[in-house]
C-alpha cells in the first residue's frame, strides 16, 4: 500500500450521509505505515472520491491486524518490566509513570463519587446572598471568598489578580428612564426606574438600576421606530417596507442576538437611541398567568441588564492588560458605544408600543404582547419618546483568582478550568451556578491530591474571573498579560459560566479538537435521575440534539458569550463551554429572567434545579473532562475532528460554496486552494493519528512530549498575528464570533463578514481584493497548522 | 537569607566598573533556596545598591559551600544507579541518557579535527566558478548543487523550497548610464556602462550589469548635490549649510549606513534621483597604487551593487510566504523603493566630482580622490546631470535548500545554520565563504552521524538561502511559511554569511541570549596559527575587540545584513553572526570589494585567505557552538545576560536615560515602569539560573524539557504581535534593524525611532502618546519575559 494518497473521504459533491461522521473518524485505524503523506491535488481528490471505497476497505482490513497486533506486543512488553533493586526500582518507577497511562477509570471514579450536590447548593446559597457587580466592594469581596475557600480546601498556589479598568454604571440618584412626550411637551407616560420587589431573596439595596453598560449618558427625543430583534437582516427588511431608522429613537426585542450588535446595528443605520425590551414571546412563552415567583418566566417589570460593549476586554487598554503602568487610550479612541440605548421590562414596553403610529409590523414581527405592534415612524396624537440615560464610565478595580494544582510530571502543561464571579445582581443562574460546581470541583481534586490519592500528570489551574459582565473583561486583561506562557503551555480551557439553565439536556461549544474528549466525557457520566433522561449523559444529548445527518450530539461553534472566547480566538487555547439547558424548540430566547434580579437563589434552589442532580452532571462533566486532558499519557485532541468539521464548513450543506462559490467564480476566486490546504491538513491529522493509536511515537518521553506538543499546539497555528480582516485583535482564522452577533460562532469568519459587504453595497474591486488575500491567508494557515502534525523533514512537501 | 531582594548590581548612576559583567554573571552562584523572586521597586533598588556589597559576600560564601555539596550529592547518586536485568538495563539506559550530559569534550574533539581547510578551498572553487544571481537559472543549478552535496554527504532529509517572488534586474541591452549634460543638451562625459575585467577570474558573460534592485526605471535629469553618505545627519547638516536636495539629482558616497537608507533619506528629502559611489577613503585607502588584483582594495571602475529596498522578504507578499496561491500585493501598495539610484567606481565618480558648482563642502565629507569636494547644487558652466535607469521588477523563484540531522532524544527541537547561496557575481566572499564553510560543517558532522560516533540530542537544521542580496526574501519567506513550527521548536540560529573578510579577529552579533555559549565556542577553539594571534580564538578577539569597560570581548546587536534578521525580530528565535574581520580602525567602510565583480576565487585563495585557516576557525566556532546548543542538557541561554545588556543600555554610559530621560521628564515620562519590570526579569532570571547550576529543576526528562523551554521560549516573549511603532512586521521590542540604518542593530528601537521623531520636528502630543504607549509596551514585554522563566504559580507575583 505504499505510497497510497489519504484523500478525504467525504463526497464534496453530495450530501453528507448519516455515517459520515464515524466513517471519516475510523479512517485513522489505518496503520502507520502504510501512511504517507502526500496529499492530493483538488482534481486527484475529486477523482479519488469514487474509488475511495474499494481503498479503504482493503486498508481497514490490513490495518486491523496490525494494529491489534501491534497493541499486543508493546503492551505485553512494557508491563513486564519490573527491577528488583529498590533504588532502581524508584527511579525506574518515575520512568514507567512518564510513559504509560495512570488508570483513568480509578480516578474517574474517586472523583465522580466524591462531587455532591448538596455542596453545590450551599455553595450557590453563599455566592448569592448579596449583589456582587464588577468593580464594586462586592467583587473584592468574592475574589477574597473564592480564595479563602480554595486556600481552605488545600489549593497549591492562590492569587488575587486584580486589574483597573474601565467599567460604566447607571447614576445612583438619577436612574434611566424613558418617556413618551405629549405634543405639548408634558409628560405622558414614564418608565419604571427599577425592577418590583417580589420575593424574599430579591430584596436587598445593593441592587443596580437596570441599565446597558457602557451605552453613553445622554437624552435623545423623537420618533419611535420599532425594529424587531435590531438585526442587520431586520433593518433591511424595515427599509423595505419604506421605514427609515435614521434619526429616529428605535425600540427593539431582546433576544436572537448580542444586545451589542443590536446597539450597532441601530447606529449604523443612523438611529439615535436604542430602548430594548424582553417580549413574552422570547421570555414569559406561557403569559403573564405564569411568571416568577410562580414560575421561570419573565415577570412585567424584569429587565434584562447587559453590557452594549462589543470587542472583548477593558476598553482603554486593547491587546495589552490594564496593570497600573499601562497605557490608556482615550475615550474617543476606543471602541465603546455610539448611542444611549435602556433596557426595560414588557410591563412598560406595552404602554409604548400600544401608542404606536404607522403601519402594522409583519407578522413575524409581532411578539406576545396583546398590542397590533406596529413599526411607526413615531407615536399616535403627535407624541414623541424621549431616553434620558445617565451611565458614567468609571475606572475600577476588578479581580481575577487563579488557583493551581501542580502537575506531577509535566507541571508546565496547564488544564484550565474557569468561570466569572460578577454578576449584575444576585446572579444565580449566571454566573454562580458554574461557580457553585467550580467551588466543588475544587473541593473534590484538592481533597484526592492531598489524600494523596491522585495527582494529575499535568497542572490544572482553576480560574474565577472579573468583570465578564462588561465584556470578559477580567479573563481577556490575564489572558493579555500571560500571553506567553498560556501560549506555549495552556493545553486546554474548560468554562462553566452557566451551569444549569434548564432541565432537558446537556449542551456544548467547543473548538472540534475537543468534540472527541467531550463526547467521551459525557459517556463516563451518569446524567441526572429523572424521567426522560438516558443511563449517561452523551445518550440523552444525542436523543434530544443529534447533529443534523451525523449520528452524534450536536456540538455548537465557539462564538463569545463567556470567557472562553478569549482563550480561544486570541490565543488558539482550545475551549469548550459546558451547560445543562432547556429545549431550544421552545422558542426562548434565553433562560427567561437572564441578567434580572429574579436570578435568586430561590430560582435555581425551588424552581430550575431543586434537586442540584443537572449542577452534579456539569461538575462531573467538567471533572472527567479535565481528568482526561490533565491525566492521558496523549493527549485526546483530534485534527481529524478539525478537518472534518471545516470540509463539512465547506462542502456541507449549507455551507460555504453553496453559499458563495458562483459569485466568487465570477471573480475568479474559487476554494481550491483551500481546498488543497484542507486535504494536506487532513492526511496529516490522520497520519499522526494513526501514529499515536499504534504508539509509533517512539518510546523515551521526549517522544511523548513531542507528540503532545503537536497536538496542543496544532490550534495556535490558526492564529495570525494580523488579525482576521478589520478585526485586528480576533485572530483565530477558523472560528470566531460572528460581527453580526457575538453570541454566534462562525466558522471561517473573515469569508462571511467579506462576503457580507460584498453582498451588501460594497460589491467592489477593493472589496474582492481583500477577499482574494484573506482566502489565501486561510488556505496558508490551515497548511500552517499541518505543518505542525508532521515532522520536520516533511515541513517542505508541500501539497 | 530568606526573603532577600535581588537587586540588579551594577551601580546606575556611575559609569560600569571594569569587572561588573562578571560580577553580575558570578551572582547567580547563589544557592535557589535563598532566592525569592520579589524585586524591589525601583526606590528600593536605587537604596539598596549602597549594601548590595555586604550581602552579596555573605551569599556567595554561603551559596558556595552549599552548592558544591548539592553537586556531590547529586551526582553521586545518579552515578550509581546500574540496574542488572538486560532488559531493565536497556530501558534505563534511554532514562540515563535522557538526564546527563553527552561528553562534550569528546564531541568537540571529534567536530575539530575533522573540519579541513583544503575542503573549504574546493568548496569555494566549485561554488565561484560562474555568476550566480538571484532568479537566473545559476540559482536553480546551486540550489540543485548543494543538495546533491548534502545527499551525498548523508543528510538525512534534504528538500528544495521555491518561491516566487519579486526581483529586479537591469536591462541586459540599455545599461544604466550617468550622464553630464552641456547646457546645450550634448553629452560632455557618460559613465562606464560595466566593471573593467582585471583578471582571468572575473571574466564571465553572465556578470550582471551594476545596478541598485529594485530602484525604479527612469530618466532623471537637473542639478547635483553631494550629499556626503546621505545620512539623515548629512542632510541636516546640508540644510544648515544652505543647500537644499529638494527636486534635484544627489550624489553619495557608500558606506557607513545601508544603502536602502540612504535612497530613503534622499527620498524623504525630495530628491529625484541618486548617485552611489565607493570613495577610495572608504574603499581603496592606500590608493590607487595598489588595488585588486594586486591588492584586496577598489580598483578605479570597481562598482558595489546592492538592493536598495528596505523591509525583508518579497515586497508583494508581506507577513506571508511566496507561495504558488499567495495573494500578491500591488507595486504601489507595496514600499518599493522610489526614487532611481544608479551606482558608479571612483573612476568615473571623479569626473563628476570634479565637475561641481557651489561651495567646498565641510572637510569631513572630503573623501579620498584628487579633487575638491563641493556640495553643489549644480554643476559649473550650466552642465546638469542625467540619471537613467532601465531596472525592470520581475517575479522569478528562488529557492532555499534545508536539510536535516535528526535528533537523538529531542528531534522536535531545531538548532539551525544557515547562510545564503546567491550572489552579485561570483560572490567569492559574500555568500560563497560562508557557504564553503558550511559545506565543510554538513559534511563533519553527517560524517560523525554515519558513522556513529555522534548523533545530536537535538535536531540539526542546514540552510542555504535564496535571494538574500534582494532583501532576505529566501529566509523570510520560509519563516513566514514556517513560523508556527518554528516559534515552537527552534532553539537558535547560526547564521555564516561572509565567512571572512579580513585576518584581524573574530567577532560575532548576537542577542544577549547567545553570549554566553558564543564566548565559550571561541574558548574552545584555537585561533588562526599566525603572528599575533592568540592561542584561542576569545584571546585574541578580547585583546584586538574588547566591550567597552567590560573584560569580555565586545558582541555587536543583531541588526539587519544577513538572514538572522528574520529570525530574530520576526521569530524572537535566538541568532548569532560569525565571521573573521579586519581591523575596525582602518577606516574601511567594509571589506572593499564588497558586491563588485572583484569578489573572485583569486581573492580569496591568493589574498584573503590562502591558508584558509580563517575559514577554519569560522567552520571550528560554529561546529562547536551548535554543538553546545544541540547537545547540551540544559540550554546555554544566560537571561541574566539579557538582563545586564538591558540594564546598561539604560544606566551605561551612552545609554537611553543619560540620552532622554531629562527631555522626558518635561512630559512627565520615566523609565519607572521599565526598570522594574527589567528589576523582576533580572531577579527570574538568576534565580533560574541559580536552579539549573545546583540542578534543582528535577530530575525527569519533563523536568529537563521544561527549563529548556523556559530558555529556549524566553526571548520569544519579546515578540509583541502588533510590531513595533509604524513598523507592524517587525516584532522584536528589544533589538530591531534600526530604521535609520538597517545594518545597525537598535537596543529599545521604538523609543530610538520615537524621540528622533520627536527630536526632528515632531515635538507634538500625539507623538509623546505614542511613546508613552510604546514604553507601557516595553515594560510588560519585559515583564512577559519574565513570566517565562518562573513558575506558575509565581505567575502573577508582580512586581
């Protein structure tokens, strides 16, 4: 079989088929030897498709043998060695443990044993006795909690890292308000200032005004247009139907998108302030007879608060971390908001929208308010709406607390598990629930260590960050200022931010090279008890979100949202956000009262998870997931995962040629480049693979660090210094949150925002060229990260 | 001892002590346990200077006793362990040999003996036998020629990389002429169109006409200005003197700065069009009595080429490689040269000179022909001067040649030698002695390997670089294809350009990281066998270069010139120069023949080097050099000679405060925030140190690999992603090419290139932002080098 070409199996020319996935995964069954490395041309590949079956089987068959035979003989032979001399026996004992696997199903076992949910209850009632907002004495108050209790549970090394940054609050005396103005210029209706008092736990004083970070201070006044969810395709369709927001105030509906986008969008089609509210059709879907404290549903005065700010980290300090020495950009120069934009509840977004003029909203655009929404321009009876927003930017101090349990071999390699701390009032739900099982998590690996019972091969750090609230703020100015050694040592970054936001199935976002540990973590893990659920957790999650044609959970793309964003598309950390939550057919737009005070621990402890059993199976989740990528002899990253999922980007359905490759074509750009990148990417994946399934790697443990680095640093090799285009600082080519929503993951982000603008008004030659570049910056850097899978005498054979 | 500060010795407000380099390095004997990373602030180091004496003595005394013990006890153990059982014993053989150091004596012994001058003479014969121009086919036939060397020799992986990239060549019909206009329009004198042929050796049909690369087509015709060496300077002083270059045609003499610079500085000034010359003062100091070929200095038509364009790499492809689908860049998007430039020999130089208008120009800029020098403008009796250039840019390939040992234990590591292969002509000293040389090296040392008396623990990477003479496009345009393995395996580069150009001593550039190894290489080898040359190569060059105020031989910064360039400042991968020099008092601008189609084989074999024996000691330094890197247990990196280099560029004489500080303090900048970042790296740094002399960095391979990586990753940490100011691909915040020289290497670039800004009509608040950015930028990357070199959780100890 030497010399056969790996071609990718998938048909490009078809759809994918339900095995596909499996298919392309057991390809790396083949041996070794029988690898080499010299990928197709696109026209060979197209023309290998059609015999690749005959190929493939002839090459299982053979590969099977060997490689159990294979198995056979190195397991056989490194077992029985055992010295008698005591003094070589220790020596040769740290040796052996250097080069063989510890016995994860042991360890797995200690550690899901020992998580307990009621730990993780009182957890989460402690974290949410009180507000705990980014940059007030309550933030200080937490990083020193979490420390204590870490410094209480036996942490190795804990330290506070704080950071002064610019964070933005509403005006304690002068609260924000909006008002609809008869023509006379009296007052016709106001807005409440802040949320009702309804239970118990959400009554304290420390409780901040609803508001929208960093939107500037400002009163705007005018006509009221109503924009749907504030989507570029929503603008679109409003000047369709002949309604123009420019110069106008604009309301729109929570939900689809980052409320930062909404923002954005508002301005850049010329509005001059932006009222957001949360419609019963997005946040109370059974109606007003059942909302909290009765229910999870969105009650009339709760207001989802949340930061309008779109890059990632403090505003003045961008790319650099905000230490006392650094240097601030001003105001002006920074990328903070363009308009005042307030956040109010549907019980006060029911009186605006009741008054409005002009025509009647398409029917998609009506929510669940008992109302004919309509789109204005303005309000019946010559009324105008008025938004007096008084927000102060503010420098502050915010606080980060990094715990470490030291790695018994390769202390150097860091599994990072992480969540914010800040909240915008009690935060039950978001953040303290993932808070809450981190807190356990830390209990439960501190305990095993200093029992001595287990010690990870390699480090894992335990991260509480600050200020996520305004924009991963506290995670982005670390990640700023450890540049360095993360790059060269995080191994991987597990976030639980949201732990539990429903009952109905665990749900993921990782970079592909995580989708195989995932996937074999959430088998390991008993999903909760209850009717409906699967002996395990990955059963459940295929049953109720199998991936569209493959026969696996579905696994959603990085976009932001949470701290791992920062990790992965500043850096190439590989990252995976952990969650158990409702069902997406429900029609929510989020869990209901997101970012209000109704976030108590009332919410979670009798309402959405009294039990704690779906906060157990993210702890457990979690654990086996940082055991496997802290404790396996090789690491559980697969490039075949990667290619796979960016040739599925691309010839899939829906994917990037059916979008895009005519109209490219009459430019003269096509993806055959890419392509041909993506073939070398994928023989190269596979080869080592193959390599490390037969342990071909070679036997001293150099040999073993050489493979891993490969595998940990195959993901750096998609970040370009250069940035993706126009977003200097987001430099992960593959995957980054879409422009368009930052909630969004998209996947080879720069063709989609140029493809956007081509499509959209700017359909010009400069345009074209800067489409022509980046597609051969994408095609070079998927080549880039092959380069790093093979060995160095292949670095040249270029395909 | 516990808790004691480490504070940076060297007393900054006197001038440096004779012996306080090996004072600071001596520190480090310092036992790790009384070292406790937590450097002052700068108040306190400034105080504690004044005891630093008392303390330090008590130290050492202490840190001796205890650190011979931990020397005895530690190999007296691991020298003891023997285990019986063969199968054992195989095993722990890998074990052992993975902990402890190969016999490097032996090695070296081996390595030195064999390196033979006659092989270097042959090499060069062979290598000079006909012009071999970047782009021409002679390119294609030497990249095929080493290759086939390298196979023959028994490389163990050799490849051929193209690129397609831009070039420049004259037209090989219209030679580019100087022409003296009467003012009639007749010619009254034209330039030599060619160089005489002088001798049987540099007669060749495929010389290449003189010319500048890159300098645009055109005809330019007005009045002349001598500008001196068309240095900013020069053109200051110009202006004070009256004369203004603006719209008219200058003339310079080569020399002193890069002669890219100085069509820039022209340029800047207005000029359109200049002149270069090689004045007899900078390149035939004895006269024209005796020069090539009877002697090794200019003849009267001799002529210097040389690319004139600025940045590294393929001007249409910045930031990424020239491959097949790379997108190029349009000529007036890229930063070509602007202005024709054509260069002359003295011999049609003085018709000119002699022609000029105007006033004498000051006695400095008074060269060394019969003539009195005038700045202009003008000539006498109303002649002008006619420029025409025919150049035209062209995209040929190019094409490197890398070929590999592989390592023993760590093949993923990479210690690379590299030199150029291109050349203006025949190249004799510039590249071909470099490329004798190495030829001889590969040779050695897979002779060892073949062998098997030797193989490197470390991977050993040979490369032969095209198109270098362009501009470093060969180099940069495979580190631009290869950064991602590179950043993450390359341990160093040793670059050997022009092996030799004179018999005075050995010097080298480097970064700091490299000194150590680089003093103990020319330790290790024995000098040139001739009067006046010590035994060892570091003797003579201490007694004929030594550093200023220090008793070590003095190490120039890694500028630009040759291919180290991209590695340093692109990759921050550790480079070091090695070449045999004339005396630096002799006023020589450079070795005199310098790109003329006088650099023969004659030159060499007759005059140069007959012996070749200087060559030998090159072949010797390096061999023993890349040995040490390859071979070594722990890396030979000195952060703490990092640190001192950095400290002295600040607080030495001639250093950055005693420059700047005063005029920054007006605006209320200072070095705080840098000195004690520079504080923290120095105490990280020694402590580090410390650990690995009394080797108390543990004793498993992952521990060894660790502080490798430590080592080897450190200077990696001062590449900033975002360049430095106005110079977005160049990344190396501590030593750049400085941009008003690119031979010269800058210590602090950006603040060099800012306060000249400032310093020269920009004096403005947005250039001060820019600088007090830029320092903020300084200081955490200094910082992040220190994040290096300590333990995560010492990570966020900040000073």
């Amino acid at each position: 079989m030497s010399g056969y070409t790996i071609v990718f199996t998938a048909d490009p020319d078809a759809n994918f088929k339900a095995d596909s996935y499996n298919q392309f995964t057991n390809e790396i069954n083949m041996d070794e030897s029988e690898l080499e490395i010299h990928p197709s041309s696109y026209k060979d590949y197209k023309r290998r498709v059609s015999i690749k079956t005959l190929v493939l089987t002839s090459i299982l068959v053979a590969a099977c043998g060997i490689g159990v035979g294979v198995l056979i003989g190195w397991f056989s032979k490194s077992s029985e060695v055992v010295p008698n001399d005591p003094e070589i026996s220790d020596a040769f004992k740290v040796w052996q443990e250097a080069l063989e696997e510890t016995d994860g199903a042991e360890v797995t076992k200690m550690l899901l044993d020992e998580i307990n949910p009621e730990n993780i209850r009182e957890n989460l009632r402690l974290l949410t006795k009180k507000p705990h907002l980014a940059g007030t004495e309550a933030d200080k108050e937490m990083a020193d909690y979490v420390k204590s209790v870490w410094d209480t549970q036996g942490m190795e090394t804990t330290r506070i890292v704080p950071y002064d940054v610019l964070l933005s609050y509403p005006d304690p005396e002068k609260p924000n308000l909006i008002t609809i103005l008869n023509s006379d210029g009296t007052d016709y209706f106001q807005s409440q200032p802040e949320e009702s008092k309804l239970d118990e736990g959400d009554k304290h004083n420390d409780t901040v005004f609803p508001f929208n970070a960093y939107a500037p201070a400002g009163v705007v006044e005018g006509e009221l247009v109503y924009v749907n969810y504030a989507r570029a395709e929503d603008f679109k369709q409003l000047e369709d139907l002949g309604v123009n927001a420019s110069g106008k105030v604009v309301i729109a509906r929570y939900g689809k998108i980052f409320r930062g986008d909404k923002e954005n969008q508002a301005w850049l089609r010329g509005a001059k302030g932006l009222i957001l509210y949360s419609d019963p059709a997005d946040y109370a879907i059974e109606g007003s007879s059942s909302v909290y404290p009765d229910s999870w549903y969105m009650p009339p005065s709760g207001i989802q608060r949340g930061t309008v700010f779109r890059p990632m980290g403090d505003p003045l300090t961008p790319g650099y971390p905000a230490t006392e020495t650094a240097f601030r950009e001003k105001y002006e120069d920074s990328e903070l908001p363009n308009i005042p934009v307030q956040p109010i509840g549907y019980g006060d977004a029911i009186h605006i929208l009741r008054e409005m003029a002009g025509d009647a909203a398409p029917d998609e655009w009506s929510g669940g308010l008992n109302v004919t929404y309509k789109l204005g321009p303005g309000l019946v009876n010559n009324r105008n709406i008025k938004l007096d927003v008084n927000n102060r930017l503010q420098r502050n101090t915010t606080y980060n607390i990094i715990g470490t349990i030291t790695g018994s071999l390769e202390p150097d390699r860091y599994v990072m598990i992480g969540n914010h701390h800040d909240a915008w009032v009690f935060g039950a739900v978001d953040p303290s629930s993932g808070t809450a099982v981190l807190l356990e998590l830390s209990r439960v690996m501190t305990k095993l260590v200093m029992e001595g019972k287990w010690r990870p091969r390699r480090t894992i750090v335990f991260c509480s960050w600050g200020a996520e609230e305004y924009g991963l703020i506290g995670s982005t100015e670390w990640v700023e200022e450890f540049t360095r050694p993360l790059v060269e040592r995080a191994v991987a970054y597990i976030n639980i931010d949201i732990a539990v936001q429903g009952n109905f199935t665990f749900r993921g976002k990782a970079t592909p090279n995580l989708y195989n540990a995932l996937y074999d973590a959430t088998k390991a893990v008993p999903d909760a008890p209850f009717e409906g659920h699967s002996s395990n957790v990955y059963d459940t999650w295929l049953r109720r979100m199998k991936d569209n044609n493959l026969n696996v959970p579905y696994i959603s793309n990085v976009g932001s949202g949470s701290d791992y964003a920062v990790l992965l598309s500043r850096l190439g950390v590989p990252a995976v956000d952990l969650r158990y939550t409702y069902d997406p057919a429900s029609g929510l737009a989020g869990y209901p009262l997101y970012h209000s005070m109704y976030e108590t621990f009332y919410l979670v402890n009798d309402i959405l998870d009294p039990s704690f059993e779906y906060h157990r199976v993210i702890a457990r989740v979690c654990a086996e997931l940082a055991r496997n990528l802290a404790d396996s002899l090789i690491l559980p990253f697969k490039a075949s995962d990667y290619a796979f999922k960016m040739r599925r980007s691309l010839d899939g359905p829906d994917g990037l040629k059916e979008a895009y490759e005519e109209k490219m074509a009459t430019r003269g750009l096509s993806f055959d480049a890419i392509d041909i990148a993506l073939n070398y990417f994928t023989a190269a994946g596979q080869a080592l693979e193959a390599k490390i399934l037969h342990k071909r790697y070679g036997d001293s443990p150099f040999a073993v660090r050489k493979v891993n680095d490969q595998l940990m640093l195959m993901e750096r090799a998609f970040i370009d210094p250069q940035g993706l285009p126009n977003r200097p600082l987001v430099r992960h080519i593959v995957f980054a949150p879409s422009s368009k929503d930052g909630y969004f993951g998209d996947i080879f982000p720069g063709i989609m925002d140029l493809m956007y603008d081509i499509e959209n008004g700017m359909d010009n030659d400069s345009k074209w060229a800067e489409l022509e570049k980046h597609m051969s910056v994408i095609a070079f850097t998927i080549q880039s990260a092959a380069n790093t899978l093979v060995e160095v005498g292949e670095l040249h054979a270029r395909p």
